[in-house]
C-alpha cells in the first residue's frame, strides 16, 4: 500500500511539472488612457504594429479624454497618459503630492479643424467671428455671410484635452455657450455635422476627411502640413505622452517606437503632422 501510494504520489508531482511548464508566461500589459485625438486611431495602429515587433506584449488603451489619462496616471492605473493638452499647474500640483512627476513627450502636431457641413456656403471665418459663434455671441449663420438660420453647435464634453485647447486657443478662455452639444469623441461631431446643413463644430486633423465635412478656413488659413508645423495655423498644438517620470520598461519602447521613423509614418498616414519632414515617397504614401 505505502509503494502504491509512493509512485501515485511520484506521478502527481511529475503532472503537476509538466503543467506548470505548459503554462503560458504572462504577457506585459501596457496601458494607456486618455486622449481621443490620440487613442481612437493612432494609438491602435502604433500598437498593433508595435505587437509585431514584440510578440507576447498586450495593451488596454481606454480613449476617454486627456483628463482622464492624467488623473488614472496619478491613480497608478495606467502607464501612460495620452493627452492633447499640456498638464494644468493644478494637475501638477495634485500629482506632486501623489509622488507623481508627469514627464511629457511630444507624440506629433496636431491642428484643432473648424469643421461645416459641405453644404454650408460659409468659405472663411475670423478667428472674432469663431470666438463669437461658439461663446453664443452669434446664433445665426446670416451674420457671417451663410444663409439665414440658427447654428448648430458641436464640442467635445469637458474632460476633452481638446475641448480645453479650443477655449484657450479660439475663444479667449470665455465659456462655451450654454446651447452647444457635447459630444463624447471628434468622430461623433464629425458625425453629426456631417448630417446637419447647420452644423458647425471642431475635430482633430485626423478627422477632417469624413462623409459630409468640409474644413473652413481661420482668417483665410487651412490646417494643413505646414501651416500646423510652423504654428501659421492659429488652432496648431502639441499631442503628448505623459508619463511618471522617465518611462521605464515596455512602455519606454513603445514610447520610442512612436518617435521612430516608422511609428511617424503611422502617425503621418493617420493624419498627423511629424516632428520631422518626411521623404516625399513617405508624404505620398500617407492617407493624409
């Protein structure tokens, strides 16, 4: 009986062996949350790419506003923060007393594009006149040369980097007008403007090609290349990673991976503009 049980006991172990050499090794997980500018397309891409290079690697990439991104870094849910905003001395503050240093990287250019329905004969706006258009000053399209009828207005809800940018960069920091409609990412006010004669609203320069839009000019300039990369554009900025410090590990690769030559032609065929001037080949090859 005792040598029965002895070699019963020999064989368990040795399946419990092989079991835990068949195991899979736990994949690296990066997480990243934050900005929709960045995580509803580029992100994505960069990281399914990212995965061929380093096979086993995961990502959670949760795209709900850049507030959001910088407070899950403070809350140490996430990795990286993807912001189209820079940190507000507020926010730095509470993370200091957190223990959290946000340490920035420039991901690509971006520029915030004033965006019409394709049927509105509107051709050009002043930076005034798209002050006063989404503080509520002005409500009807006749007072800047459309056809007679209310505005509609579009604009991303308040925990949008880019809802921020917009009121710093176009409206002189003045409120919103109470009758503009929050929307929860660029792809739902391109969207809705695109099916609204009478809309107006902004998404970034990724998102300015969609069924329905045209993008109208500022002060007779359009957000492209090289009016974004020279700030000639009055709605440019910076896109960022925010990390705790120096990143460290998986996420300092991915992070280098995005500045890379080939993460920049990602960036560039989604429609961002590139730290660095591509090759004319790159540039044709984009989608932008």
């Amino acid at each position: 009986m005792f040598l029965k049980s002895a070699a019963i006991g020999k064989m368990l172990a040795l399946i419990l062996a092989i079991t835990v050499v068949a195991l899979p090794v736990d994949a690296e997980t990066i997480i990243l949350k934050g900005s929709d500018t960045l995580g509803a397309r580029l992100v994505p891409q960069l990281a399914e790419y990212f995965k061929t290079l380093n096979p086993g690697v995961n990502f959670q990439i949760a795209a709900e506003g850049s507030s959001t991104g910088l407070a899950a870094l403070m809350d140490n849910t996430a990795q990286i923060a993807m912001s189209s905003r820079e940190v507000t001395p507020m926010e730095i503050s509470t993370g200091q007393a957190k223990n959290i240093t946000f340490t920035p990287t420039i991901v690509a250019f971006d520029g915030i594009c004033v965006i019409l329905n394709e049927s509105n004969p509107v051709k050009n706006l002043t930076k005034k006149q798209v002050e006063q258009i989404f503080t509520g000053d002005i409500t009807d399209w006749s007072a800047v040369g459309g056809a007679p009828g209310p505005i509609s207005l579009y604009t991303r809800n308040t925990s949008s980097g880019t809802y921020k940018d917009f009121q710093m960069l176009a409206m002189n920091k003045r409120d919103y007008s109470t009758a503009s409609q929050k929307m929860a990412g660029n792809e739902q006010i391109a969207e809705e403007v695109g099916k609204n004669p009478t809309g107006i609203g902004y998404v970034g320069l990724a998102y300015r090609n969609a069924p329905g839009l045209k993008v109208v000019p500022v002060d007779d300039i359009l957000p492209n290349e090289v009016t974004i990369r020279n700030k000639v554009y009055p709605y440019s900025r910076s896109t960022f990673y925010y990390t705790n410090g120096a990143p460290q590990g998986m996420a300092k690769k991915f992070i280098d991976f995005t500045l890379s030559e080939e993460g920049q032609k990602i960036a560039a065929q989604v429609g961002f503009v590139t730290m660095k001037t591509l090759s004319i080949v790159d540039v044709e090859n984009s989608k932008r």
